[in-house]
C-alpha cells in the first residue's frame, strides 16, 4: 500500500506544473486564441520565478522567497503572453505561427538573460528556501487518502483551488458565459454588447500567466533553479491535457494526473531491481510515449471551441 500511495503522491507532485499550464491555455482558447505558446509561457515562469526568488533570497526575504517568485512568475510572463495577443488579436497573425514563435522567443531570451545576469553561466544558481510539502493537520493521519492527497506542495492546493475557480467562473458565472461566447460565437456575442476583443486580450493575457505559474512550480519544488532544459517538452503535454480534457478545467486536470502518473511511475520503477535492466532512456519517454497514445485515441472525439484560430474583425475593439 505505501508504494502505492507513494506512485499517487508522486503523481499529484509532477501533475501540478501540468495542471497550471493546462489552465492557462485552456483559458485563451476558450476565448477563441490557439495556444501553442504554453511552452514559452512555463519557461518565461521557471524563469522569472528563479530570478525573483534569488533576489527576494539576497535581499533577506527567507521563506517567503518562493511565494515571491510565484508572484515574479505570474507578473513578469505577461511580456510573453502580451506579445501573442498583440500578435493574434491586433493583427491577426497566424495564432499557431504567434505561439511558436513564443516558444522560441522565451527559450532563448531567457537563457541569454540568464548567462547575462549570471556572468556567464547556464542557469541561475541553487534557491536555499523553496517550497517543501506541508502536511495538513488531522487530514494527513486518514489511512492511505491522508498520504496521497494531504501531504503536498503548496502550489498543489493553489492548482486544484484554480481549478475549482475557474469552473465556477466558467460555467457559472456571466464573466465565464461571455469568455465561451467571443470563442463560439464571436459576431453573436459582439451583438449583445460583449467586447469581444477586449475579452480576448484580457483571457490570453491571463492565460500566459497561470501557465507560468506550472514553469515556476517545477523550479521552486523540484528543481531549484532555472536551466535551459526546465521544462523539457512539458508545455506540449499541457496542450495535450487541454484537448484530451475537452477544455474543461475538471478535464483537463484529469488529463495532467494522467500524465503526472506517467512521470511518478518513471520514478517508482526505477527503485527496482528489474528496472536496471531497462534502459533508462525508456522510462524518461514515458510520458511523451503516452501523450501521444492518448492523443491518438482522442482524436474525433474531443469538440473544440467553434471560432477557435479564428481572428475577428480588427476594426472591432
């Protein structure tokens, strides 16, 4: 039952950075805007965070310095996800050539402000306070749930607690009904006084955000510094959470679980003897392996918001 509740545990650890960045491009697409760049947004947050924790540790902050670098992550990413609205809703730009072009512009300005502030170096230097995982009182002593679900990161109770948001505000709520329309209806939504536009800048901006809170999640848990190699790939997994999950917050949090347990299951194998006998290249492609089976599986079944790539007239603000 440990091992079990261990490979749950760790699926919950690894999904969270999922979780975030699916969040945030299931946001901008529900609006209408393709989001390819959730890549660019999560290396943008790994970024921003390691700096702002770094300096937030040298100027005496202490523990609070991982709260601080969320809050660098969340601020400092709109520079990204600015550039893609500007790019997709002002001009109209191909929304898959805008996102790439994210990805590629965060990857290798970051890694060249990076060598630039670091003297050199490749990646920022090791964080002394990052998050570590808090138990909840009474909640932690339930058999086996108490283990798996209550003995976690903070940033794991800040994604569920999003996702829980963000439904509400989505399907609930008249904010949330007039996002959905500008990314169905564009034109019918225009016609009952919605801005469509202005919701569109509003949601991509956000979106960015909440997906660089997944890059500095991976930096301010695990990793504890930011490197050119951070997030690996992982953006795309998130892009796969939101199809799969039919640009439903629940589904795409299901999703990242999926592919959270994946990466724990990579991690719990390899504490066994049968494991060293596989090459460990194997295990590390897990993830990527079963994103594209999934994938495969999904397609035709998942509907997406109907006036999803589709610019609306620029002359509408």
């Amino acid at each position: 039952m440990d091992i079990i509740a261990n490979l749950l545990n760790g699926t919950l650890v690894f999904s969270t950075a999922l979780i975030f960045a699916a969040l945030g491009g299931l946001i901008s697409e529900r609006s209408g805007i393709i989001n390819i760049g959730i890549e660019g947004f999560m290396v943008s947050g790994a970024f921003f965070s390691a700096v702002t924790a770094y300096y937030a540790e040298t100027a005496g902050f202490g523990a609070f310095s991982p709260w601080i670098g969320l809050i660098g992550a969340f601020v400092f990413s709109v520079i990204f996800s600015t550039i893609h609205a500007v790019a997709c809703i002002t001009y109209g730009a191909n929304q898959v050539v805008s996102g790439t072009v994210i990805n590629i512009l965060a990857s290798g300005s970051t890694f060249y402000l990076v060598k630039m502030i670091f003297a050199g170096s490749a990646e920022t230097p090791i964080l002394t306070n990052v998050f570590h995982k808090v138990k909840i009182p009474y909640l932690t002593d339930i058999p086996f749930v108490g283990k798996v679900i209550f003995n976690a990161y903070p940033t794991t109770y800040v994604a569920i607690a999003l996702i829980i948001v963000f439904h509400f505000i989505l399907f609930r709520t008249a904010n949330g009904l007039r996002l959905r329309s500008v990314g169905e209806h564009p034109n019918a939504a225009a016609t009952v006084g919605v801005k469509v536009n202005r919701t569109r800048y509003m949601s991509v901006i956000l979106s960015g955000s909440i997906a660089a809170l997944g890059g500095a999640t991976i930096v301010l848990t695990s990793n504890s510094n930011f490197a050119y190699n951070t997030i690996s790939g992982q953006g795309f997994i998130a892009l796969a959470a939101v199809i799969i999950g039919k640009w439903n917050p629940v589904g795409a949090m299901l999703a990242a679980l999926l592919f959270g347990l994946a990466q724990a299951v990579k991690d719990q194998f390899q504490i066994f003897e049968f494991a060293s006998k596989i090459p460990s290249e194997f295990f590390y492609m897990l993830p990527y392996l079963l994103t594209l089976l999934v994938l495969i599986g999904a397609v035709g079944k998942s509907r997406a918001p109907k006036a999803l790539g589709q610019p609306y007239d620029i002359g509408k603000r």
